[in-house]
C-alpha cells in the first residue's frame, strides 16, 4: 500500500511564520492567564456585573459577554450513557509480563516489559449518573489501550457473565432493570416488579442473578473486584492460526464486598464513597493494580468443552482452562478534568487491533453496532474521536470529512481514494496482507433467528455458582433475594422467581420463599413455561474456587482503620498499634467528639481527623479502641460512639479494643466480656504486649470479615 498522509496528526510541520505566531501566541497565552477572556479572547473588564441601561434598568442584550456565558452554561451538560452513567476514571499504563506472540499478533501483546497508556473507567450498569456508588450493581470496567497500532478497547464488568443471550433482548433487559417508566422509580435498585417479572420469564438470566444477588455487585472498592471480558474473542497470530480468548483483570488487593447494610447505609453517608476511594488511593500513590490473564482455547478444541463459548450467560471454570497471566495493569494518575476525561470517553467493543478478533457471540455482535450509535448521539458527532481522550496515540489517515465538532485540518485537495492527485503517485487500498485481517469463523452461513441448543442450558452454571460459595456467601445470597423479592408487589412474580430458583438448588429456593408469602417453589411449574427447556449439560467440575470471594489473608493495603478517642485517651499502646498498621500500608483515622485536638491522658494533643458526627463505621474497614478511662467513659456516654464499634461488630469488621476500651463492645449477652469473639483483638495497654496485639489485629484486618459472630443479630445497629 503506497503511503499518503494528507492529514496526519503527528506529522505537523511548522513553518517558520507559523513559530513566530506561535510564539507571539504563548507571549498572550501567559498574559492571559491572569485575565478573564470570552471564548474570542476578547478580555472581561467585569465578571459581576451584566451590562444595564443604568444602575437600577434593564440589561442590554448587546451584553455579549453575557449572552455568551449564558448560552455556553444551557449546554453544559451532555445526554449521560442510557447504561453505566454512573463512574469514575483514571490514567495508568497496561504492561506485558509474558509474551503472546505464539497466540496473537497484537503489537502490545508482543514484548515483555512493553508498556501501553490505558484510560480506564468504573461504572455502575443501571443507576443514572447522579445516583450513588453502593447500589446493588453489575459494574463496569473498561479499559481504552493506547496502542501503537490504534485503540483497543475491552468494555468489560466485574462479572464474567451477561444477563441474555442475545442483543436483541438488551434494551428489555435494560427496560425492566431501569426505574419503571410510570413514576421514573426506584433509581439504581434491581428491587422491583418489573425487573423480577422479566427475570422470572426469561431464564438465560439465572446465572447472571446469582452473581447480582452475591457480594460481587457490592465492591468494597473498584481496586478491589474483579474485571471480565464476558464474552470469548479470538486472538489470532501472525500464520493465521486462532485460539479463542476470554480475558480476566485480578486485583492485587484480592476481592471485597460490602455488606448490604453498609451499602445501603453509605449511599447516604458517602453516595460518591467508590469514586472517592479511587481517587484518594491514587492521590495518595497508592497505585491500584490488577493482573491480566487470558483463558485460551485452540480453535480446533472448542467444540470438545462441555460450553458453547458463544453463549454470554456462560464461563469457564478455571478447573477446566486455567487462566494465563500475561501482564498488569497499573492505574497512577487521576483525571485533570472529570467532564473532559470520564464523561467524554467513548468506549466500543469493536475497537480491536491486528490479531484481536470477535467471535459470533449474538450478545456481542449487537454490541459491534450499539457503541458507535451510542457515542454519535452522546457526543453529538461522529467526530468524538478526536476528543482528546479518543483520539488514538499512533497516527490517523483516512478520508472522512467534516461533521460537527471536526477538529482535524484535512488539507489538499483530495479526500477520496484512490487517487493520483495527492503527490503523482497512485494511492489505493483494495486488500493485501496489511492492516487489520478479518479472520473467518467456522459457521453456518443461512439466515435465520435461531440460537444454539446448548444456549438452551440455563442452570448448570447457576448451580455451579451456587455450589462454590462459602456458608457465609450463601446467607448472603438467600437474604439478598429475601430482601428484593420483598419489594416486589405481584405475588406470581415473587412465585415464578422462586419456581425458577429451585432449577439453581431446592433449599436455596425454599429458604428464599421462607418470608414471601407465597406457596412452596415448585420446579415443574417453571419447566412448563414458555422459554423454559429442561436441558442441564453435565458440568465436569462440581464447584470452583475462583467463583468464591471468600479467600482467607491477603495485604491490608489501604484498608481504613478507625480510631475512636475521647480526652483521656492512652496513647502508649495506641501509638505502637498505629504504627505498625501504617506500616503494613493501612490508613488510619483519629476519630474524635469534636474537630482539633484531643489531650492524652499524658497531656499530649493529639490531632483528630475527623468528627464523630461527620462519620460512620461504614466508612471503615476495622475500628480501634485504645485505653483510657475518661476516654472510654466518654465515648459510652456518646451514643454516636457506641454505635460506630456495635454497628462494625455487626457487620463483621476487625475491632481491637484496649483496656478500657473494651467497655465500649456492649453485647449484654456475653456479660460484656467480648474476649474470645472471631476478629476482636482485645489487649491491655501494657509495653510487653503491644507488638503482638498490632499483629494479631493486623492479621484479623487482613481477614476482612468475620463470619460466625455470636449476637450478630440482636445488635440494634
Ligand atoms: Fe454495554 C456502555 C459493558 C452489553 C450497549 N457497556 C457500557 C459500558 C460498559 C458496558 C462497561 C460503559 C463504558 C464506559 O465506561 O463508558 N455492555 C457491557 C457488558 C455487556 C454489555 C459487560 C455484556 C457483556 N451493551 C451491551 C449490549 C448493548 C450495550 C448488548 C447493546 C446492544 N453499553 C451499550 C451502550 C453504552 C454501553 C448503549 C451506553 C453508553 C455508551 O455505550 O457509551 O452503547
């Protein structure tokens, strides 16, 4: 292919009047920032007051400087995404630990040590873009590499399945999951008719449900959860030879969930509590990390694997393909401008590089058209490529022109191709071996609105989801649906969704029916409906660790200890305990009665970070009580106190508490003696012991919850 390039970014030459211009341009540039300027540069004399026809008439409408200001701020705000409206962003780089040229030929996936910048952004699926962070959500996460070869971008979640098959089903999906169009209710919350009404009758969305209904739709953190690319691509290497691909982003800081209750409570306390927690950590240089990993599939092999890997609503257990890690991703620097960056952004599946192929995945064929649609319509053009956030690394070349927001200077005269006319020499692209090859998929060619028997197989996987979580995820699960069936009004429908659950496991269904008032589940009745074939593919593995969340240990970086104190406060084993979780890369806070200072009971001040009235135990991964009589005398007197240490002992949280300290864990049933409770460090302000009581809190912090606590529900918090 002969090389012209009319209009490429990066190859700009400056001719000598234009450096003079260029230069008498900065001169203003550093004089102007200083000064106000309309959108001509023309200079602001006042930015308070609008022109008037005298000091008490009317305001002219010559005022340009108004009328521009006015007019600019009625158009601020741009339609938000119809899915993932609500998120947050962030700079980082993608780099490469193992080469997977053997697989692919995608120049980035190439080299060892080769660093790609990447844009990523964290979304939550249904709220609207003011909602809050905690929802109940499927969450976003979508990764834009800068590649040299262009933008490749994985719009992927934080679950490794899709709720349908097919895009045709997606915008119902999207119609019933959204508030009810009648009164435009409840935002961001699955706990409605509609919602469970479609569930109900479309049961390809059974696995998806269960993933929802579990921690994994309640992140302790972005940093914190998993990324999936759902759906099997192909990656294709330089001699033409395919393997399928399904893509996995492992975070360094292992996977956490909140509890419900904190969830619901922190949409309230911090609704922008994940946002924040992304931006802090990152401002802090605490730079989230997650590990790449690839599960692959020769070509040849997929039809042996007991999944039919064009079906969304379907994984593959690591068991049975275990997942490769090629590479890491680093995230290190926050947005300058929220607007410009993550909201402008425009992610689209079919965005791919040399050797990145799609596969025939109904779901994410649709996808290959929705983004490009979504983002002409969001951002006003199909020019938003070249915003800067889109605009590719490596240069751009092509013949389309004009539109709104067009940016590119397309100079010459020829924007057609193929041409002579550019520099003499023909210009022509009709094929050959260059540029990006579509790689053909064994199929079937006739037209017809069908899908794959296998697709049919509903439940397996939702069992297998089931089976693989830990007693403390089950509980969890079961009162998850117990609470959103609760909200729903229509008795049939609560009926058919236990109906349908006893396909996933009898007695998870029977204990879900429990408070619903409805009769017992029943699996014939979902079997009879349209929609439903009993087809059940042996799974060959029962259950599968990676589905669990509930991994013991881990590092207790960045986890938020708080620390409550009240004038009087000992500070000796307070200082050691401090220390060492710093250390070990915690946070802490000193949460005090009042903002300042607090005086020790040595008559030191000790600043305090936060008000006790300004904060919740919610807010924290784990609470410490240090000794002091008159301390912990006034914080039992606070009843704000005492419920910030009862309300982490209800949901599980890390507590260590010193001396007297300990008075502020009242749980009458244990005659207040909270010694020997799962994850409650309790120690004595004594030099010999502080070390080991900094270990062992540590050590129950790195837990992250603790399950089996006694009176957990008789605590009123
Ligand atoms: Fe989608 C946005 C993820 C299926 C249509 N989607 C969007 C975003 C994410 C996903 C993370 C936000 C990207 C960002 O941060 O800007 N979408 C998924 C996943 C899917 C999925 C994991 C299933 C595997 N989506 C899907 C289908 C369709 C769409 C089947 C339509 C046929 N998605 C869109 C959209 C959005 C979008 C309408 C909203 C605004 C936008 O794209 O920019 O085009």
């Amino acid at each position: 292919m002969a090389q012209s390039r009319p209009d490429t970014r990066n190859k700009a030459k400056a001719s000598d009047s234009a450096g003079a211009k260029t230069k008498q341009l900065e001169a203003f540039t550093q004089a102007a920032e200083s000064q106000l300027s309309t959108q001509q540069g023309v200079p602001i004399p006042d930015n308070h007051n609008s022109l008037k026809a005298g000091v008490r008439g009317p305001t002219l409408l010559e005022d340009f400087i108004l009328r521009e200001k006015l007019t600019h701020f009625d158009r601020e705000r741009i339609p938000e995404r119809v899915v993932y409206a609500r998120g947050a962003a962030a700079h980082g780089y993608f780099e490469l630990t193992r080469p997977l040229g053997e697989y692919t030929k995608a120049d980035f996936l190439q080299d060892v040590g080769s660093r790609t910048p990447v844009f990523v952004r964290f979304s939550a699926a249904m709220g609207a873009r003011g909602g809050a962070d905690t929802a109940r959500e499927a969450r976003g996460f979508a990764v834009k590499f800068y590649t040299r070869e262009g933008n490749y971008d994985l719009v992927g979640a934080n679950m490794p399945v899709a709720f349908v098959q097919d895009a045709i089903k997606y915008p119902d999906f999207v119609h019933a999951a959204k508030p009810e169009p009648h009164h435009d209710m409840p935002q961001a919350s699955s706990a409605h008719d509609t919602f469970w009404d479609f569930m109900s009758l479309v049961p390809e969305t059974t696995h998806a449900l269960m993933w929802l209904m579990s921690g994994r739709a309640l992140p302790r953190s972005w940093r914190m959860m998993d990324g999936f690319g759902v759906h099997t691509f192909r990656f294709v290497n330089a001699r033409g030879a395919v393997h399928y691909v399904k893509f996995h982003w492992k975070p360094k800081l292992g996977r956490h969930a909140l509890l419900w209750d904190e969830a619901q409570k922190l949409a309230g306390r911090d609704p922008d509590f994940l946002r924040r927690d992304l931006w802090e950590a990152i401002e802090h240089g605490h730079f989230p990390e997650w590990e790449l990993g690839v599960q692959l599939i020769e070509e040849a092999k997929a039809e042996s694997l007991p999944i039919d890997l064009l079906d969304p609503t379907k994984l593959i257990p690591e068991e049975l393909v275990p997942v490769l890690t090629v590479g890491k991703l680093v995230l290190n620097r926050n947005p300058d401008n929220f607007f410009a960056e993550a909201e402008q952004v425009a992610f689209n599946p079919g965005h791919v590089v040399p050797g990145i192929d799609f596969s025939n995945d109904p779901l994410l064929q649709g996808r290959l058209f929705a983004y490009s649609d979504a983002q002409s319509w969001r951002l006003g053009s199909p020019n938003h490529s070249e915003l800067p956030i889109n605009k590719s690394l490596c240069p751009v070349h092509n013949f389309q022109r004009d539109g709104s927001g067009r940016n590119t200077i397309g100079k010459g005269r020829v924007a057609y191709e193929p041409h002579t006319l550019a520099n003499g020499a023909e210009f022509r692209v009709d094929g050959g071996q260059q540029g990006f090859q579509s790689t053909a998929e064994p199929g079937d060619p006739a037209k017809l609105r069908r899908r794959p028997e296998d697709f049919d197989d509903h439940f397996s996987q939702a069992s297998l989801f089931w089976n693989s979580q830990s007693p403390a995820e089950r509980d969890q699960i079961v009162a998850a649906l117990q609470y959103e069936l609760s909200r729903v009004d229509t008795a049939a429908v609560r009926q058919r969704v236990v109906d349908n659950l006893a396909h996933v496991d009898a007695r998870l269904a029977r204990k879900v029916a429990e408070p619903l008032g409805i009769d017992l589940p029943d699996p014939r009745a979902a079997a009879g409906r349209a929609g439903f074939r009993e087809l059940r593919r042996k799974q060959l593995v029962e259950t599968s660790a990676a589905l669990s969340m509930d991994t013991a240990g881990g590092a207790i970086h960045t986890r938020r200890v708080a620390v409550l104190v009240a004038p009087g406060v000992e500070l000796g084993a307070f200082k050691v305990i401090q220390q060492a979780l710093q250390d070990a890369g915690a946070v802490t806070c000193v949460i005090g009665p009042n903002l300042g200072f607090v005086a020790s009971s040595s008559g030191q001040q000790l600043p305090v970070d936060h008000a006790l009235l300004a904060t919740s135990s919610v807010l924290f991964d784990a609470v410490l009580v240090p000794g002091g009589a008159t301390s912990a005398q006034q914080l039992m007197a606070n009843g704000s106190a005492v419920h910030f240490v009862m309300e982490a002992y209800r949901h599980c949280k890390p507590i260590c508490v010193i001396g007297e300290g300990a008075q502020l864990l009242k749980i009458p049933e244990l005659d207040n003696n909270p010694a020997g409770l799962p994850g409650v460090v309790v120690g004595k302000n004594e030099p010999g012991t502080r070390q080991q009581l900094a270990q062992e809190f540590i050590a129950a912090i790195a837990r992250h919850r603790h399950w089996g606590r006694p009176h957990v529900d008789s605590v009123a918090a």
